[in-house]
C-alpha cells in the first residue's frame, strides 16, 4: 500500500540525522490555513517544495514577517516586524 511504501521510504531512504528533508520552501502566513472549527493546520501551495536544510521552512517563514518582497519596498527588509514573543 502507499502507506507501507511511504514508511518504508522514511525507514530505509532518510536517515534520522539528515541534514536536509523535503521542505514547502515557501512557508509564508498566506500558505498556512487555520480550521476555525477544529484548529487543525493544513499547509497549501506546494510548487515551491524539494529538497532543503530540515530548518529553512522555520527560519524563512519568520523571515517572511520581515517583508522586503513588495515593489514599494524594493528588497528591504524591516526586521523589527519580526513577531513578539507575546504575539507567539
């Protein structure tokens, strides 16, 4: 079943001290959706997803707090966006 091969896949194939895994690549506030009801968390918009460092999905969806990506901003970024930790 695609079950088995999938945990066989993460048995054999990954090691458990790598470095890197399949990552979003892409994990903006916009690609995370929130079910009201349950509080379940489903990641959408994919395209971007490979193979990364097992952090950069963490350390770039902080990062994306800190803009830089709009035309009026022209690449810079403001890192006092970064969220507090009462905001967490």
């Amino acid at each position: 079943s695609v079950s088995d091969e999938l945990d066989r896949l993460e048995r054999d194939v990954v090691p458990r001290d790598a470095r890197v895994a399949f990552c979003h690549n892409d994990l903006l506030s916009a690609n995370i959706m929130v079910h009201g009801d349950t509080g379940d968390v489903q990641l959408i918009d994919f395209e971007y997803g490979g193979v990364n460092y097992r952090s950069f999905d963490v350390a770039n969806h902080f990062n994306e707090f800190a803009g830089g990506t709009d035309d009026s901003e022209n690449g810079v970024c403001d890192y006092g966006l970064f969220p507090s930790p009462e905001w967490v």
